[in-house]
C-alpha cells in the first residue's frame, strides 16, 4: 500500500483549528468550549472509522491480477509474491477462463512452421518441413522442357537438409540395405568413400536404384520432382534456391568455383532454399523419383504430380536429377533445371538426397 492518503478516504482535520483564542467576553468563552467539544467528535469519529479502498480501486487491481499470465505469476519474487498477498479479494464476478479471453489470432497452433527441424532417427539426417500448398513450377522462359510455368498443389512435406553422406550411406551398407557405391574414389581423389576424411561430403556414384532404396532404408523416400523444386525454390517462383542474385564462387560450389570436385556438405550456408535446405545448387546432382518426359509439363496434373507413367527418352528409360553440381555452369544450377541419365548411371558427380510424407 502507498504511504500517502488513498484518495477518496475520510480527511484528517486541519490541526491549526486546534488553536485557543483569547475571548474577550464569558459569551465567547462557552462559543470556544462548545467548538472544542465539536473539534474532539470529529477526531474521535475520524480515527475510529476503518480506512477502506474505494471499490473502483480494488476492482481494477483484482482485474490486473486475474489477467497475469500463467508464467508471470510463477516467476514472480517472493517479496512480490507476498504483496499479492495483501491484495483485497475480487468483489465482482469470476475473471473468465483464459482460453475464453484469448484471441483467436493467438490460439496456439498445431501447424509447423515452414523450415521446422527434426532429427531422423535412422540415419541422423537433419529434415526441414515444407509446408502444403501452391506454387509455380517451370519456367517461362527457360529451355523447352522446363516450360510453361504452371500451378502446382502440393501435400506438406520433409526435405533433407543436405545431401546423403557417405558416412550416412555406410549406415545402410552396413545394415546390408545398400549396395556400395559402385566408386570408392571421387574425379579428384583416389579414396573418398570409407575415407574419414571425407565422412560428411556427399556420397558419389551412386544409381537411381541405389538412391531409392536408401532413402527406403531411412523410412523416407526419394522425392517427386515437384517436391523438389519446391523445397528449392518455395512459393515465389525464385530462379535460385537463396533468390535472384546470380550465382558466385562465394555462394555455391559449381564450375566456376574451380574446384573441381565435391566439398563437405552445408559449406555454404548462404545458398539456402526458402525452407533452409543447403546445396540444393552445385556440389551434387541428385536424384528424384519421376520419369522424364520433355513433355510432361504441358499435361501434368494440379494436384501431387508423380511425373509421367512411363519415360520420355526415345533411347530408353531415363530419370531425373535435379541441382546441378560441382561442374555445373550457371544455367544448370537454377531451381528450375532439369538432367536425365538412365536409372543404372553411376557418376562422381550423383548423389541423393530423401523426402518424407508427414
């Protein structure tokens, strides 16, 4: 409670009324006695009388208790704690629960947020969630194959983050859920795969059937080649996965880095997609479930498209990569581009990188 007088209370008497005058005649004398008599009731009556808070007061402060929220109240001081102790009880009705005062706009949510993390517990790959949805898928300009730019409805998903390592990839070599890799080497270095030294660079030489059943092994799968293009590039139709600056030596490892082979993954963390997925431009191409077809982008469904029923390379079966990689020029790295081999192509510059359906 405040040291000063609350307002509102019963004043205390001016105390200079308590000063004798000197009567000049026996008339004056009984007027004084009878005020002094006056002045003693009305002290008497003020110090008696219990001192109370006006209502309005009380009710404000009770309504300024009952809207603390859950946490302020536990992590209140003990000295805190103990004046709230003091405080009059509510005189009105019951505050409402706090799930009735609550806006709708700040009801928590079940939804995850785009970009979300969570661990795979298969392989320890980090996932990032992409949320359902639209967005454009193609080109409008680009090559005859990555045109027209349509419309693209898509169920929610996770993404890797990176591509496969090869340390992930020996997890499932040991479970015997994988073939190796039909290279242990990469274009510059005579022992990559199995070598520490290279433990989290992106596994190489490794064939679309061998992409599919490591990403069957980590309980995911690989992922439709709209899927793909959205996680790089997500809802605002971006020709590189970090947004519309041209490609540098600084943001990706592609041929004019000069590097000339793969780096660890997430070396650049300035190429990331709208969701955070690194390297989905440069170091590795990687494989996607779909068919290719030239054509198919003219006929494919709205809704979830999976690529068409059956290849679209006359010389026989073919599927597609997406990404680009370490000799990869510009054009080839955008999130658009598309690159074909058939399923048993093994290359230094293939790798994999998984989805999974909520």
């Amino acid at each position: 409670p405040a040291a000063s007088q609350p307002r509102g209370a019963t004043p205390l008497p001016d105390r200079s009324a308590r000063r004798w005058l000197v009567p000049a005649t026996l008339g004056g004398l009984g007027l004084i006695a009878v005020g002094g008599i006056a002045v003693v009731a009305i002290i008497a009556t003020a110090l008696l009388s219990p001192r109370t808070t006006p209502a309005s007061n009380t009710s404000a402060a009770a309504a300024a208790t009952a809207t603390l929220p859950l946490a302020a109240v536990t992590a209140a001081s003990p000295e805190v704690t103990a004046a709230a102790a003091t405080l009059p009880a509510a005189t009105g009705p019951a505050p409402p629960a706090a799930t009735e005062t609550l806006p709708t706009s700040q009801e928590p949510s079940a939804t995850l947020a785009p970009g979300a993390a969570t661990i795979a517990s298969t392989d320890g790959m980090t996932q990032l969630y992409v949320p359902a949805g639209e967005f454009g898928m193609g080109s409008g300009l680009g090559p005859p194959d990555q045109r027209p730019l349509h419309t693209i409805y898509l169920d929610a998903l996770w993404i890797d983050r990176t591509e496969v390592t090869n340390a992930m990839y020996a997890l499932c070599v040991s479970a015997s859920a994988c073939s190796p890799p039909l290279e242990t080497r990469s274009i510059t270095r005579a022992s990559y795969y199995g070598d520490p030294g290279f433990a989290d660079y992106p596994v190489l030489f490794v064939n679309w059937h061998q992409a599919k059943a490591y990403c069957e092994w980590a309980g995911q799968r690989l992922p439709t080649e709209a899927e793909w293009e959205k996680a790089a590039r997500g809802v605002d139709e971006r020709p590189y996965p970090w947004g519309s600056d041209l490609p540098t030596i600084f943001r990706l490892n592609y041929a004019p880095s000069g590097k000339g082979d793969t780096v660890a993954i997430g070396l650049y963390p300035s190429n990331a997609s709208p969701y955070g997925a690194l390297d989905m431009a440069g170091n590795a191409s990687e494989w996607v479930a779909d068919y290719y077809d030239p054509n198919y982008y003219a006929v494919s469904p709205a809704e979830n498209p999976t690529g068409p029923a059956q290849t679209g390379c006359p010389e026989g079966e073919c599927r597609v990569l997406r990404g680009g990689s370490w000799n990869s020029q510009d054009h080839e790295v955008t999130t658009t581009a598309r690159l074909f081999y058939g399923p048993n192509d093994s290359r230094d510059a293939f790798s994999v990188r998984c989805a999974q359906t909520p």
